[in-house]
C-alpha cells in the first residue's frame, strides 16, 4: 500500500518543481520550452506577494509530482475561481491515485475559498489526461478558444 500525500510547496522545493517542469515539457513535446530556473521559481512561487501557489504530492518520502495553480476571477460570478496552470505525475508514478489526489486537493482548496469555478486546459492530443478528466465528471469548455501574447508580439503590440 502506497502512502500517498499532497502538501503545500515550500521554497526547498524549488529543484524539484523545477524538474517536473522540464519533465512536463518533455511530454508535452516541448523540451526546449522551459526557460525558467529555481530563482525564477523561488521569487514567483515563494516571495511576498506571489500570486501563484504550487502543491507536491509525495509517495512517502519521494516527490512523484506536482501542480501550479492560481486564482483567477468570474466576474459573471462574482467569484474567485481557481485555475489549475500544471498537473505532472511521474510516469513511472502514474495508476496510484496520485492526480485525482492532487485534483481533489486542489478541489477542496477552491470551496475553501468559496471560489465558483476550478478550471483548467488540456492539449487536444493528451487522450489519457482528457479521459482522467472525464471520469472526474469535468466538462469541456468547447466554445472557447484561448489567444496569447507573448514575446516579441507581445513587446511589439504595445510599442504599435
């Protein structure tokens, strides 16, 4: 029997938040992608005033993943929602029970703070991470089509 639990990050998890972010991007088929680093993860996670909060699910003494979330607000609502940005498990971790674990942490989390919505993406390709959320009784959000600015469009289109 595994003895699997979810805590809050602190900043000694900084290295290993870190490694599951690259070893997220490895399987998101984005390797190069992660330009971050553990001071970058330290001043956005656990510095005064952070906005985004991380949680590590460890089975026993071993981290097996992770998840990023912040808050977010609805204002049809009238409420603080809570938006999941990354949930990673170990491959080698995954079939304990660990992601639903760290979804109904996080789940727990958002009535806590009586936000109305928990919400988050997946890639239109991750078929085993669509049917996990699907057994949880999650909808999709179809209708919707998420736009980013980043990088130079992003410098260019305020300097337009």
């Amino acid at each position: 029997m595994t003895d699997i639990i979810i805590r809050e990050a602190a900043p000694s998890d900084a290295a290993t938040i870190l490694h599951f972010i690259t070893e997220l991007a490895v399987y998101e088929k984005e390797p190069d992608a992660v330009k971050t680093s553990e001071q970058a993860i330290l001043n956005t996670l656990f510095s005064e005033g952070a906005t985004a909060h991380s949680v590590i699910c460890l089975d026993g003494d071993t981290p097996i993943g992770f998840a990023v979330y912040f808050y977010n607000y609805s204002t049809w609502l009238g409420k603080n929602g809570l938006y999941l940005e990354d949930l990673y498990v170990s491959p080698d971790s995954r079939g304990k029970g660990a992601g639903k674990l760290i979804m109904q942490h996080l789940a727990r989390q958002a009535l806590v703070k009586d936000c109305g919505r928990f919400e988050w993406v997946v890639l239109d390709w991750n078929q085993p991470a669509i049917d996990f959320y699907n057994s949880m009784g999650a909808l999709p959000q179809n209708e919707w089509i998420i736009y980013r600015l980043t990088g130079q469009a992003l410098i260019d289109f305020v300097n337009k």
